[in-house]
C-alpha cells in the first residue's frame, strides 16, 4: 500500500494538525500557571490560619490579632 497523501489522524500540519498541537500545548502551559497560582495560595502556615479563625469568631481583640500575626510573620 502507498501512504502518500496519508497525514494521519489529526490531518498533518496544515489539515488542523498544527491546531490540535497548538491547543494542547496551550492546555499544558495554562495547567502549569494553575499548579503554580495554587501551590502559592496555600502556602499560608497553619498558626496564621488558626489564629484568622479566632479573630472571626471574636475570641480575640483586634490588637491581640495584630500582635500576634506579626509575631507569626516576623
């Protein structure tokens, strides 16, 4: 059999092929932003979410809270 002209399942690179491989490549890029973005959202120490908690429950004053947070952060 002659595979000349045969360009495959996505159509070669001018049929849609370089579209299909663009798309994924796009996909992967925007897959890595989001695993970053995340990661650097939860980096917050367990202390500061524990003692945020507090303070919206109101078992804390506003100046305890500051005190504390930056104790946490310094």
């Amino acid at each position: 059999m002659n595979f000349a002209g045969c360009h495959g399942i996505f159509g070669g690179m001018m049929g849609g092929g370089m579209f299909f491989y663009g798309f994924i490549f796009l996909l992967i890029i925007a897959v890595i932003i989001y695993l970053i973005t995340r990661k650097n959202q939860t980096n917050q120490p367990e202390a500061i979410r524990i003692l945020d908690s507090e303070y919206a429950k109101g078992n804390i004053s506003d100046e305890d809270y500051k005190k504390r947070k930056e104790n946490l952060l310094s």
